[in-house]
C-alpha cells in the first residue's frame, strides 16, 4: 500500500467514523424514522463516491464499517453485512452530491416538527433567533412523491441553489455542507427552528420581529456553519456518553 492510498484510507475511515456518530446523534435527538431517511457524506479521493445507511438498519445500530459505499450510479462498490440502499435515498443524496462540489455531507430527515413546517403555507417563519438564524441559508423544493424518479435530481439541485438548508415540501428537512461535523449543525439548527416554531404557534398568535432586526440577524448567520468547531466536539462527547461503539 502506498503512502497516497493509506492517507486516502486513514482519511476515508475519519468521515466513516463521523457519519456514523451522526447517525446515532440523530436517534439520540429523536429525529430518526425507523429505517428510513438517510445521511449520506462523500468519500475523500478521485473517485465520485459516497457513504450512506444500509437499509434495514435502525440509526442507532449504524457504525463506520456498516456504512455502504456507492458511486453516481447508485452501484455498491463496498458494503459490510448489509448491501441494501434506499433507492429515494440515492435519488436525494446523489444530486446533492452530483451538483454540488462543496457538498461534503448530506443529511434528509422526516422529522415531524420539520415535515410540520414544511407544509406549512409560510414554511419557516422568523419566530426565534435560531429560525432567524436559518433563514438566509434556506431554500424550498415542492414535492413529487417518494423520491424513486431521477429526473428529479435536476430540480432538486436546482432548488437548493448554493443554500445549506432547504425544506421539502409536505416531506421532510434537508441540510448540506462542507463535512459531517458542519452539516450536522446546520441540521440541529434547522430542526431547533422548527421545533419552536411549532410551539410556538400551538400557543395562539405569534409575534414576529421587525424587519431590521431580521436583517441583523440574517447577516450575524453568514458564519453558521464555523459554529461545528464548537458543537461537533461536545456532541461527540454526548454520544460517548450515551452511545458508543459507533467508530467500529
């Protein structure tokens, strides 16, 4: 083995490691769905691959070396005891992946507080500081149904833009990033968002803040994502707490 090839597998096992603490985060918080949705990060190297969930294992069961790796077309390249994916999954993460260069992670959950606001008429709503904070890096894509049709990639990549957050309309919440430890954050804040958002309006009329101080806080949110250096650490310390055995 070459120096080169060790490095890229040195570096491969870091993002495997991190997405499934991620997975496991995610059913830490409650936001998991059995088996469904999915988190997907892409493998560091020449090759256009990436990692996602085994379908048939729940969140809390994922570690670095279940995580299946595929390329563009959706073809297993490596996989531990379970080679299944979720065909919607490979729909959603492949265009991210596909269309977005900078997008190192991916992670779509159908969270009900998230698929709550996403069907609601004004989606996310400057309710809160962390909504407030959401906003500038959020876009919106319209549903089609289950996500089996590649035709929609191109629709999808076109909705998300250069965005970081979108909300899939009567479907769920969508976040991307740089890596796993930023894309991760942009989705606790996202899912904070709509998790107040909801109770905030099962309390009767709202209040909103003015204009100005929306656009305060839309331009204090450019550096959300630099946020990770502080939280990816502490959550890594939570799940070491409460769940470990993921880095296997």
């Amino acid at each position: 083995m070459t120096t080169d090839t060790a490095d890229l597998k040195k570096a491969e096992w870091k993002v495997r490691t991190e997405l499934a603490a991620a997975y496991r985060l995610v059913a830490l918080f409650g936001w998991d769905d059995l088996v469904f949705t999915h988190l997907s990060a892409r493998v560091p190297g020449p090759d256009h691959h990436f990692l996602i969930n085994p379908y048939g294992l729940l969140f809390h069961e994922i570690t670095a070396s279940s995580l299946v790796k595929v390329d563009q077309n959706g073809e297993v390249v490596e996989s531990g005891s379970i080679s299944r994916i979720n065909p919607a999954g490979f729909t959603i993460h492949s265009a991210v992946h596909m269309g977005r260069e900078d997008a190192g992670a991916v992670m779509h959950l159908h969270a009900a507080d998230g698929v709550a606001v996403s069907a609601h008429r004004d989606g996310l709503l400057p309710l809160s500081q962390t909504a407030m904070l959401c906003l500038e890096h959020l876009s919106y894509h319209e549903y089609e149904g289950v996500a089996l049709n590649l035709d929609e990639r191109e629709r999808l990549i076109r909705d998300l833009g250069d965005k970081s957050m979108m909300l899939l309309r009567n479907h769920g919440v969508l976040t991307a990033g740089k890596d796993v430890p930023e894309t991760f954050t942009y989705l606790y804040f996202l899912m904070k968002a709509c998790e107040i958002q909801v109770k905030a309006q099962s309390c009767g009329p709202v209040h909103l803040p003015s204009d100005q101080a929306i656009r305060t806080t839309a331009d204090q949110s450019q550096s959300l994502g630099m946020a990770a250096r502080l939280t990816w650490p502490a959550l890594v310390r939570l799940l070491d707490s409460k769940n470990p055995g993921y880095g296997v």
